[in-house]
C-alpha cells in the first residue's frame, strides 16, 4: 500500500466532523501553495493593474 492509499484509509476512520476539519485543513494547505507559484502572482499583478486601469466589476445588492 503507498502512502496515499494508507492516508485515504485512515480517513475513512475518522469521524465527521474530524473529517471535515482535515477539508478545511487541506483547503488552506492547497491555497496556500498556490499562493507560491508564478501563474497565481501574475493573475494578481493583472488584477492590480486592472483596478488602476479602472477595469472593475460592480457588484450589485443582488449579486452579494
């Protein structure tokens, strides 16, 4: 068995809420990653330089 097969094991065992700490827990590992890698800073160096451009989109009472 390699190592993610013993992980996803393990995970079924947990209970849920457990299970749902370990989601939450591997969201913020994930984006945090994405955080590092250069196609994730150009989309925000492309998202500045639209809101210096003036390039928004307004959000309307519905849409929130």
């Amino acid at each position: 068995m390699n190592k993610l097969e013993t992980i996803e094991f393990q995970i079924r065992d947990l209970p849920r809420e457990q299970a749902e700490e370990l989601q939450d827990w591997l969201s913020e590992y994930l984006e945090d990653q994405a955080e590092l890698k250069p196609e994730f800073l150009q989309s925000i160096e492309r998202g500045k330089a639209d809101l210096r451009a003036g390039w928004v989109r307004k959000r309307t009472p519905e849409q929130a």
